[in-house]
C-alpha cells in the first residue's frame, strides 16, 4: 500500500475529507505513516489565534492511527480507545503526524502518535487501540 492509495482512502470519509489531511510518507514494512493537516479558520481555537483547538488535533490523531493500522490490515479498523497529551499549543499553518505501530495483534492493534507543529516543536502525542478485523 502507497501514500496515494491511502490519499484516496481517506476521500471515502466527508469528516476526513474536511479535515484536507495530506498523507506525506508511508513505511509498510515499519506499518507507520505521516500525515499533515493544514490550518483553517474552522480548526482554529479562538478567532485568529493560529492554534488548533483540541478537538480536531484528537480527530487528526485517531485518524493517523488508523491508517498506520490499516497497512498491516488492508482493511478499515474500529477505535477502541484514544488518548490524548497536549504538550503545548499547536501554533503554525499546519501540523505534522507520525504514527508508529506498536503492535498488530488477533484482535487489538497499538498505536503512537507524535503531533509536531509548523515549528516543529511536539505539540501532542496520542496512543490508540484499535479492533483488528477477523
């Protein structure tokens, strides 16, 4: 699986495909993924303020999750559970996610998620599980 097949992937959702996530790198063989979300008024978390709101940064993370899953799975994934860190202000015209796959299981799968602003500084880190398709 490619970044251009996870790219298209991704249009199957109307929530995803709001959010415009880019995906920037695929690794199958390492199952993780790096995806970039751009900055919009709507993600914004006062008027102006150039920080994301918590809410999307969450969305963002689970999804990336996901599809770090789904390049062991070939298949969509349920979440089970998402944790969110907020380190720091997500400050900048876009952020950066890296999904490291901790482990695919029978029927749960971990994953890490690193959130790197356009400054480049960890702004939050997620871990999700999600369900492992029979």
């Amino acid at each position: 699986m490619d970044a251009q097949t996870i790219q298209e992937m991704l249009k199957r959702s109307p929530f995803i495909e709001f959010l415009k996530l880019e995906v920037l790198a695929v690794d199958v063989d390492r199952q993780e993924i790096r995806m970039r979300m751009p900055m919009r008024p709507e993600l914004e978390r006062g008027h102006a303020s150039n920080m994301f709101h918590g809410g999307p940064i969450a969305s963002f993370i689970d999804t990336v999750g996901d599809y770090a899953v789904v390049l062991a799975t070939d298949k969509p994934v349920p979440t089970i559970n998402l944790r969110v860190d907020y380190v720091r202000p997500c400050i900048g015209d876009y952020i950066d996610a890296v999904a490291i796959t901790r482990r695919v299981g029978r029927t749960i799968a971990v994953v890490d998620v690193d959130v790197i602003d356009a400054n480049g500084k960890l702004c939050a880190v997620g871990r999700g599980s999600y369900g492992v398709p029979q």
